[in-house]
C-alpha cells in the first residue's frame, strides 16, 4: 500500500493525503457517534481532474472508497467499515459555485459546497434556493444529492432529486462524466442523472451540479393548529392545499407527546395553547407579494378549518419574526428527545392518504409488545413522511431497550410495508438500513438494482457494503 499512497501524495500533495490516526479521526465517526470505522487514508482533492486520478489509482491497486462529503448522514453510509483497508475521499475542498444564471434560473456548483453557501449565493442573487433542513450549516451538495435529501419544503418544491438538472461525475473508472446541462427538457436516452442522485456513492462520486433557482418569496409566514387527530390534520391538509394551493410551503404534524418533551427539556420556548391538545400541525404559507398578503390568505384558511371543526385551536404568526419562534417548536423536537435519552429511530413515508391509518394501528401493536413505550411521532406530513421513534418505557433504561431494535423494527417495518410505505424516506440505506433493505425490497427489484452496480462499478470499489 505504500505505492498507492506515494501515487496519491503525487496527485493532490502530502498535505491532503492524511494517514495519522490524528488527522483522520475525524472523519471516521458518524455524525450520532454509534460507528466508528478505520481508513487508510482520508484523501481531500482540491479539482475534478485530482479526484479522477485518486479514483484510477484506487482501481489500480483495489482500494475500496467512501465519498464523504459533510458527514452529517444518519445512516452510516460516509464512513469507512473497520478493516481499515478503505480510504475516505472528502469532497469538501470542492466547494467553489461555478456560476449563476439568473435567466435560466441556475446555479452550477461544486459538490462540496455547503448548502447553506449555495442558499446564501442563490439569495445574493435575489433567487431561492429551497432545499433546507436542520444539518445545512455542515452538509454539502453532493451528500444532499447522493442521499436525495428532503427537508421541510419538499411539499412545494421537491426532493433534491427535483431540484437539480444535470451532474458532473468521476466514474469508477476514473473517467470525467460531464452531464451539466441546465436544461429542463431533455429526453436522450437513459437518464444517468438520475441514477446517482439517491446512489449513496455505489456508483461514481458526483464532483458538480446544476441546480434550480426560484423566486424569492416576499414572506413566509407560519401557524400552529390543534387537532383532535392524526385523521384530522389529514383533513386540514386538504382543506389548506384547496384554499392556498402552492402557496402551501410547509406541513409539520407532531403529536402531543412531542410538544410535552419540547416543554419538559427547553421551558424557555414558547407554549402556545392553555391546554393540551391531541395532535399540533405546523403549516408555512409562502407569498410571492408581502407579509401581510401572507397573514391574510393564513388567517382565512385557518377560519375556515376552526368553522368546519376541523381545527380545535390555532395561533396564526402576525409577522416572520414570530414565525421563527413557532419553527423552533418543531426544530428543537430532535434535540429534546437526544436530552430525554435514546430512542429507536425510524424515518419513514406512507401514501398521504395511509397516514392516519398507519398510526391508528401500528401504537397498539407496538404497547402489546413493549407496554409503556413512548412514541415520538412527528414529520413533514404533507411529504407522507414521518419520523415514528420509539423510546423506551419509564423505568426502562436505555441499554436494556435498545436491545429490542430488531424486534421494534419489525413490527414498525411490517406495518409500513402493510400500509404501501418505504423504510427510508430521507435518511437513505446506508450500512445502517442494508439488511431491512434486503428483507423489504422485491427479488425483482434488488436483482436490477445489483445489475446496475455491477455494470457500473465492476470492481465493487465505490462505498462496498452500502445499500447492497
Ligand atoms: C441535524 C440533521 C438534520 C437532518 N435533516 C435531514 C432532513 O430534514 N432531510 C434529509 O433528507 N436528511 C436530513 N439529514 C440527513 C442528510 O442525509 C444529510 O444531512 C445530508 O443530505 C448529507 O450530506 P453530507 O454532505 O453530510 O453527506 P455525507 O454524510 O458525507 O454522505 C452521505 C452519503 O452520500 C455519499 N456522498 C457524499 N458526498 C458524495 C459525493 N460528492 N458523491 C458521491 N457520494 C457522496 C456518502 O458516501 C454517503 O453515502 C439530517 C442530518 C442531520 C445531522
């Protein structure tokens, strides 16, 4: 192995070829800390052309890689395994944007640029870049890609799959496919983009992108509604869609036992209703014309659900300011449930239409296996998608809970597989999700799937041992 690294210090410089347990340490773990894997190396190119050749090295001398770029995965799918014979190839010295086409509504971009700089740089240009979620200030493009991210404005503009128009990708052979067409019409044959875009770098390392701009909405203004039930925010979502349309940006649901832990770990934040309430939904509407406008068509659909019953209580933002202070109830749900202890983690979706069914049915399932155990159900419930985390009973201790994954994990799964769902909606597979993957996915579809890696990456060097 000594010629290989001696190749690569030729290629990006002794600085950038890391092998001192020091240097790589940190990226080695994974973002909740539960693995941590050995590396050869940690390889950080600074061009396009430095990772091509990094890549032909690594086939030359049968070195598996893990693409990394800001390690914020929850799936275990940017580290290394603990054989120590794999290198890490951190994309974060990629991290220039190319070029900004306010015409086409376009920004052509590094793949290690971190989503916030893309934000800021799509802003600077008066347009939107919309994906956001809660990891942007670390994660990069290329993991948001790679995992096909969604965050909390799917339901107006997509997963990250939509909102990019063309790759730029090092092949497993080292070859420099450049597909960054800014196009949003192109019907030539087999779609390659899409097939990195959610691969989890099993099939090539995404160096570049294309993505979209939109309008810059004039105010985003947002409400908090109590319901009676999971059936009842499905109502509120329809009656919202109908009466705002695409103005709709956001849809949150979080049960009542989300909100209690929110008060519980953090009293400083706000409470906004008297009594306690069975289900919350957070809603977002966005106005291509002021806040007022915003507040205005909020207050009339929230009227109409209280009229109809619908909704038992609402507190409607008067301004963008109170509208952050209502996000943060939803944001800090994640960081009072790590306060609260650890919990079984699923980030699952459903038809739309399941949703109220699945949780109807899978709570009971889950109390006659494990009496006393708390669920923590929240999520972007306008996406289907919802985070359904299973903590252990009071009295309980972590250890001894956690030590019934597989056994939580199936009633979960099965019960999702039962209702048309996915075992992953956002996080991706990882090594993390593998063998659910196997178990839950056709003999049809895993038999095509391993085709495509195999015809792509002949020689299994690129991130082996995730998702398949
Ligand atoms: C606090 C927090 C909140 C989150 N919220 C959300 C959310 O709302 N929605 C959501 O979908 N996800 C969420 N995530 C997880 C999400 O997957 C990541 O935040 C992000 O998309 C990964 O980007 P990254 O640069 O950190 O990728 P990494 O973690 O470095 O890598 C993720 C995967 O992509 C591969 N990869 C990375 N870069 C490349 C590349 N250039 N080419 C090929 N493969 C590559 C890696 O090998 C790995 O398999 C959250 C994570 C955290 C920690």
């Amino acid at each position: 192995m000594m010629a290989f690294l001696t190749q690569c210090r030729a290629i990006v410089g002794d600085e950038y070829v890391l092998d001192a347990p020091c240097d790589t340490a940190p990226f080695l773990t994974d973002w909740r800390g539960r693995f941590t894997g050995k590396a050869l190396a940690v390889l950080r190119p600074g061009a396009v052309e430095q990772v091509a050749a990094l890549v032909r090295a690594c086939a030359a001398h049968r070195v598996a890689l893990v693409p990394q770029g800001g390690n914020t995965g929850l799936v275990l799918g940017s580290v290394p395994d603990a054989s120590g014979a794999q290198v890490v190839l951190s994309l974060t010295r990629l991290n220039r944007i190319r070029h900004v086409d306010p015409v086409n509504r376009t920004m052509t971009v590094d793949a290690g640029c971190i989503l916030q700089q893309i934000q800021e740089a799509a802003a600077a240009e008066g347009c939107l870049f919309p994906l956001s979620l809660a990891a942007e200030g670390s994660c990069t493009i290329g993991g948001n890609l790679s995992t096909n991210a969604g965050g909390t404005a799917v339901l107006r503009y997509g997963n990250t799959r939509e909102l990019c128009l063309g790759l730029e990708v090092v092949t497993p052979q080292g070859d420099i496919w450049s597909g960054l067409r800014g196009l949003r019409k192109d019907n030539t044959g087999y779609d390659l983009r899409d097939l990195f875009i959610g691969a989890e770098g099993t099939l090539g390392i995404i160096t570049g992108a294309v993505l979209k701009l939109y309008p810059q909405p004039k105010a985003s203004i947002t409400a908090l509604a109590a319901l009676p039930s999971p059936a009842a925010a499905l109502q509120l979502l329809v009656l919202m869609q109908d009466h705002c349309g695409a103005s709709l940006t956001g849809f949150e649901l979080m049960s009542r036992y989300c909100l209690d832990l929110v008060a519980q770990q953090f009293p400083q934040l706000p409470k906004p209703f008297a009594a306690p309430h069975a289900q919350y939904v957070l809603l977002e509407l966005s106005s291509s014309e002021s806040e007022r406008h915003a507040v205005g068509l909020l207050e009339q659909a929230i009227g109409a659900a209280l009229e109809r019953g619908v909704v038992e209580d609402a507190v409607v933002a008067s301004s963008v300011a109170q509208s952050a202070g209502l996000w943060q109830l939803r944001e800090h749900i994640p960081l009072a449930q790590a306060k609260a202890g650890k919990n079984i983690k699923h980030d699952i979706s459903l038809p739309v239409s399941r949703i109220a069914d699945f949780i109807a049915a899978t709570g009971p399932q889950l109390e006659a296996a494990f009496p006393g155990c708390q669920l923590v159900c929240f999520g972007h419930l306008g996406d289907g998608n919802l985070h359904y985390n299973v903590a252990p009973p009071a009295g309980i201790s972590n250890h001894a809970f956690l030590a019934n994954q597989e056994q939580v994990n199936r009633v979960v799964h099965d019960s999702v597989m039962s209702f048309g769902g996915s075992i992953s909606a956002e996080h991706g597979i990882g090594a993390l999700k593998r063998d659910e993957l196997a178990r839950y996915k056709s003999p049809v579809e895993l038999t095509m799937m391993r085709a495509i890696k195999a015809a792509l990456d002949p020689l299994g060097i690129m991130n082996p041992g995730k998702i398949l």
